[in-house]
C-alpha cells in the first residue's frame, strides 16, 4: 500500500511538472534535430493536420 501511494505521488509530481514546464520540454525536443524530423513526420502522418499546415502555407 505504502509503495502504491509513493509510486502515485511521483507519477502526479512527473505531470504537474511536465505541463508547467512543457514550453521549455518543447523548445528542447524541438531543438534536436533529429528529435524535430521525427515530430514533424509523426505529426504529417495525420491527413487532418496535415491538410490544416498545407492549408495555411498554400
């Protein structure tokens, strides 16, 4: 029970991080190279995002 309540208490504390710090996680995700070509792509392979981003370029 204790290992439970201690294992729940850091997963909450790794989210409440992640989302205030998330800006700064992006800017350093997206600040790899490699990292940003494979978010790129992952993202292009949805056909609705993909046509709202040509959308707007074209």
């Amino acid at each position: 029970m204790k290992g439970f309540v201690i294992k729940s208490f850091l997963i909450f504390l790794a989210i409440v991080l992640g989302y205030r710090m998330r800006y700064r996680l992006m800017n350093s995700a997206l600040g790899n190279p490699f990292i940003r070509r494979f978010l790129v792509g992952s993202a292009m392979s949805f056909p609705g995002l993909r046509s709202k981003m040509m959308d707007e370029i074209i």
